[in-house]
C-alpha cells in the first residue's frame, strides 16, 4: 500500500506528485554519490495544494511529504518513492518526522510568532540528507506579517527545502506566494469512490459506508467519521430535526442554544485529550520533577501553552458549528431539490419524509432565504461574532422563513 492509496480520487494528481517524487529522490541520490547527470531533475521548491473542502488537501500534501521522506530499498531496483511502510513514509505520515514540520492555525489567523521558527528552521539542513519539508495547512489563515516571513522563505528557500501550502483556492493565498508555487487543484471526489475507501481501507459495512457518503456529498474526513462514530451519527440527527423546532420562538431559541452547547462539549471532549498531553511534555522539557514544580523563569512559557490551547478550544467549537451548519444546508438543498423537481441525487435519503413534509409546506423562495440565513450564520461566526448570538439570529430567519 503506497502513500497515493490515501488520496481518494485524485488519480491525477497523485500521478503527478508521484513523478515529482521521482525526480526529487534522483536528485537527492545523485547528490549524495556525487554522480550528477548532466540533465539532473530539478525540484520545485514550493507548490500549493487547492480544492473544496474535503478534498483532501493535507492528506495529499502530507503523502508528498512521506514520498520525498521515502527511504525504501526499492527505489535503487525503480520503485517509486512513498511505499508507504519505510520509517521515512511511517513517521512523515503520522507527524513525527524530524524534518517535516506542520504549521496549522490555533485561532482564527496563523501569526507571525507562530512562523517565525518555522522559517528559520526551512534555513537548516534536513536532518536525514533528505529533505526539509514545512507544511502549512491553514495557508489562507496567514496574516499579513505571517504572510510576508513564508514569502521570503519562498523566494529565496534553502537547497534542500521545500515548502507545501494548502488552501481552500488561489485567490487565498498571496498573489505574490502563489506566483512563486507549483499549484495542483484537488477535485471533489464522488461519493462512489468515498463509500469504496470507507468499506477498504474503515472496514465499515457497505451500506452504512454509502449512506455516509452520500450525507457528506464527497467529504472524506467527515465520511469516515460519520461512518465510524456513532456519536457523530447522532449529532447530525439531532442537527436535521432542528428544522420542525423552530415553529415557535421558544423553540428556535432553545435549539440555537443546544446547538451551540454541543459544539462547545464537542470542542471540550478533543480539548482534554489533548491539552493535558501537551501540559505534561511541556513540563518535562522545561525540566519539572513528576509532580513538582516548575523550574523559576518558566512560567511564561506555560502561559503562552495555555492561551494557544484556548485559542484552539475556539476554533474547535467554530468548527464543530460549521460541520452543523454544512448538514442543515444540505437539508435544505435537498427541500429545495425537490421543490423544483431536480434529478440530483438526495443527500439525507434518511430522512427524506421530514424532506418532502417541508418540500410541500414551503416554497422554493422561503428555502432559498432559509439557505442564505444558514450562510450568513457561518458568515458571522468567521466575523468572531459570538456564536450564541449567530446562530439565534440563523434560527429566528429559519421560523420566519
């Protein structure tokens, strides 16, 4: 099984990143023996992965990652780099490697003091003899001065180094990064091949591996959660009925908060299991006894953990309500979808009594105006609108329709 096999319907692009894999270990082999062809392979040092959400962006970087990490036997007999069982692949692709960094944004933005070791570590040579490789999930999150400390490093990278961004579409990142990147646009995958990778690779049993990827139209990540946990099965239920109780306001306004309290639980549940974590090995390398106390000087390092992981919390809580508000848009797109008669395939086929109560009960101007309140929700919240606020307001043009 190679690192390609993870990229779900991206045969392309995978074809692509799989030469560019080939080149970059020619280059790295030759430079090693000493034995550089005339025509040595040259390596793009900087490339930007785009696509809709779910798509796979990260997964797909990250294979590159594991791919240019590669130190399999095999490639010397013409195999190709990113077996996917070498400790190179392994640990590229778990985040373990020594020299693949990932950046991802904690808040709403990715600051300039979160790149700035970054880019001064893009300078140093790969530990390995292979490659320096930075990933930065969360490109379009870069602020200005961000922004501006990748641009440098982009213009003028290290020999060895390469940098991988990943964006929801060009127009995210700076014209003057996406100019100086190699750009691979990820398509949506169907929700066949989504429910084949579920039923290979999760074991899940076919039918619930369609019905999964039939709700999330193409989403990889949330396919595989929904087909895995129940608890998320559940929550999207929860999330469908919210439609039949906003009749009253009583009702509109108590599902508003129900919604934003599970978001906040959700965010809660992933905060502990990794804070904690993160606590107890930050006080290790500053030093402390088990169970004692910190070593004097160290206590603004602590804090700094600490606010990161409260600005993360957030972010988890925003994007919990954000895979709530994706499920009630397809709720509505369906409604609508069968107002007009269209043949496009149904979503939410499990629910699709609530769907034709509504298709019946509502025209499809008030679905169309119930769709643009879901998204003028989603709007707010990236405003840092508070999210109680956002979403009462979505559940009150709901009811009114």
């Amino acid at each position: 099984m190679t690192v390609w096999d993870d990229l779900v319907g991206q045969e392309k692009v995978a074809g692509q990143l799989d030469a560019a894999a080939r080149d970059a270990d020619a280059l790295v082999t030759a430079a090693t023996d000493g034995t550089a062809p005339p025509e040595a392979p040259k390596m793009t040092h900087a490339w930007l992965f785009t696509g809709p959400p779910g798509a796979g962006r990260v997964q797909t970087a990250r294979a590159f990652a594991a791919a240019l990490q590669c130190v399999s036997p095999d490639r010397a007999l013409g195999g190709s780099p990113g077996c996917g069982f070498c400790d190179g692949c392994h640990t590229a692709i778990v985040g373990t490697h020594a020299d693949v960094t990932t950046v991802a944004a904690v808040g709403s933005q990715i600051l300039a003091e979160d790149m700035r070791d970054t880019v001064r570590k893009s300078y140093t040579s790969p530990a390995n003899g292979r490659w320096q490789v930075i990933l930065v999930e969360d490109a379009e999150r870069l602020n200005e001065k961000s922004a501006n400390a990748v641009l440098k490093a982009v213009e003028e990278p290290a020999p060895r180094t390469v940098w991988l961004l990943c964006a929801p579409s060009v127009e995210d990142v700076l014209p003057t990064i996406r100019s100086r990147c190699r750009h691979l646009n990820l398509l949506t995958p169907s929700v066949d091949a989504v429910a084949d990778m579920l039923v290979r690779r999760e074991g899940v049993e076919p039918a619930v591996a369609a019905a999964a990827a039939r709700a999330t139209q193409g989403h990889v990540d949330r396919a595989r959660r929904l087909a895995t946990d129940p608890a998320a099965r559940e929550r999207r239920a929860t999330v469908l009925k919210l439609p039949l109780r906003v009749e009253e306001i009583g009702g509109a306004l108590k599902a508003a908060q129900e919604l934003v309290d599970a978001a906040a639980e959700d965010a809660k549940q992933l905060a502990e299991e990794r804070d904690g974590k993160e606590a107890d090995e930050l006080k290790t390398a500053l030093g402390a006894a088990q169970g004692g106390r910190l070593p004097r000087g160290t206590a603004g390092v602590m804090k700094d953990l600490e606010d990161k992981q409260k600005r993360r919390r957030t972010r988890t809580q925003r994007d919990s309500l954000d895979v709530a508000l994706t499920d009630l848009t397809g709720f509505y797109r369906d409604v609508l979808a069968l107002q007009l008669g269209s043949r496009v395939a149904i979503a939410n086929a499990d629910a699709e009594d609530t769907l034709e109560r509504f298709a019946r009960g509502s025209s499809p101007e008030s679905t169309l105006r119930r769709i643009e309140a879901v998204a003028a929700c989603r709007d707010a919240l990236d405003r840092n609108v508070a999210p109680l606020l956002a979403v009462e307001a979505m559940t009150m043009a709901l009811r009114a329709g």
